[in-house]
C-alpha cells in the first residue's frame, strides 16, 4: 500500500513540475513571430557624389528596406569628379566604416565619404607616341640637354628639372622626335606632393585598383594609368616618399 501512494506521489510531482517548466517558457507576442520577418529601412547618402545607377542617379540619397540582422548585401556604385571612393560609413565625417557583410538592426543612413585625387602634372607624358622637332619638344620641357643613345633609336635627353625624356627616331632625315618614355620623380609629376604617402593611400589618390609589386625587394610598384604604363620605384617599401623616382611609357615601347 505504501508503495502505490509513493508512486502516486511521484506522478504527482512530476506533472507538477512539468506544468512549472510549461508556465516558465515566454510567452509568445507579434513581435516576436514576426522578428524573422521585420523589415528596417537604410538610407543612402550620396555626400557629394553621384550614383551611378539611371534611377538613382539625379538624387542625392535613397532607400531600401532589408530584413533585420541581415547583412546589407551590395553597396551601391557612386562616382565623384576628382575624388575616389574612401567608403560607405555612419556618419558624414567620421563614424564606422560598413561592408556588404554588415548586419543593419535599426533604421540606418550610410554616407559615402571620399578621398581626393591628386592632381598631376601630365603635360610632361600626356603627349606620348607623338612626333615633334626638338624645338617644339623644348616649349613643352624647356632647354634639353643629350644624354646618350639607348638600344640604337632611343635618344635620351634631360631637362633642367631633371626629367630624363626618351625619344625615338625613326627617319633621321624627317629629325621627328617621337616621344616614348619619361622618368622624373614623384614630386615632379603629383602636385604638391611633399611628404611621405603609405603605398596603398598613394594608389588610391591615384585611381590605381590594380597594381604589381616588381623586384626581388618588391620596391617597385607597376600599374597602367591614363593608358600609360607607371613604374614606381621606392626607397622605402611601406611608403612613396617625394624624391621616388618613376617611369611611364608607351604600353607598345619594349620593356
């Protein structure tokens, strides 16, 4: 007899606290049935820039909805006159940069901030493959001075800022200087270029995405600009310092 009500007892107890434990879940709501399914809203800032997309393109911001915690996905392409694009961040200055990885919360504005380009001085290759009598190179470059004879038809001559300027002669006769190559260094081509640049910002204020690093110390930075192929040999590795040198060439000019 004792047994059966110690066994009774025992149900007992358990159903007890199988109805506790049921009590102590939370209780369900909206919000939390529809927290998978809640939608916030980003804005889009575009600070100074232009979106490249047609329908977006004559405003200065837009929006869209994502699903909460979600990542953000594909950022939106904007372009600026002059500028290159530093980021998507939180706020106009400053504030935390984003990516396509980041997971948006609550209604959020983005604003893309940017980064100048340099201005360059490229009356100094932006005639290049052209053909000109040596006086006229001379308006461009000032007084020239010969330096040697290159690979049989590359005339080396150097002006007083230092830039060595290569010609090639083709018909001695004619005495038509093509341009194909010039090496300076870095001041002398970036505007107001004077001081020390890490590498990878230098590339950026450039334009440059695409890049190579030559030699056996990898000094040497390679990329194509303007149609132009840039060499830019560095004294230190992490930086682009003023006194670098660098070559650009015609693309069709033998390395």
């Amino acid at each position: 007899m004792e047994k059966i009500i110690l066994k009774r007892s025992l149900s007992v107890m358990a159903i007890v606290a199988m109805i506790a434990a049921i009590v102590a879940l939370p209780a369900w709501s909206d919000d939390s049935v529809n927290a998978a399914t809640k939608k916030v809203k980003v804005i889009y800032k575009a600070n100074g820039g232009k979106f490249t997309a047609k329908k977006y393109a004559k405003k200065k911001s837009y929006s869209k909805k994502i699903k909460k915690c979600k990542k953000l996905g594909k950022l939106p392409k904007i372009s600026r006159t002059g500028y290159v694009l530093k980021g998507w961040y939180t706020k106009k200055t400053g504030g935390k940069k984003v990516t396509s990885n980041t997971r948006i919360k609550k209604k959020t504005a983005l604003y893309a901030q940017w980064i100048k380009k340099y201005s360059l001085n490229d009356q100094y290759y932006k005639y290049m493959n052209q053909k000109k009598t040596i006086d006229k190179w001379e308006e461009i470059y000032g007084k020239l001075s010969y330096v040697k004879l290159f690979d049989d038809d590359i005339f080396i001559y150097k002006n007083a800022l230092g830039i060595q300027v290569w010609f090639r002669i083709n018909n001695i006769n004619d005495m038509q200087y093509e341009l194909v190559s010039i090496d300076s260094d870095v001041k002398t081509i970036v505007k107001n270029y004077t001081k020390k640049t890490k590498y990878k910002t230098f590339l950026k204020k450039m334009g440059v995405n695409k890049y190579e690093k030559l030699g056996s110390s990898k000094h040497i930075i390679y990329f194509k600009k303007s149609k132009m192929k840039w060499n830019v040999s560095r004294i230190n590795k992490k930086y682009v310092q003023p006194n670098d040198s660098v070559s650009i060439w015609d693309p069709g000019l033998t390395e």
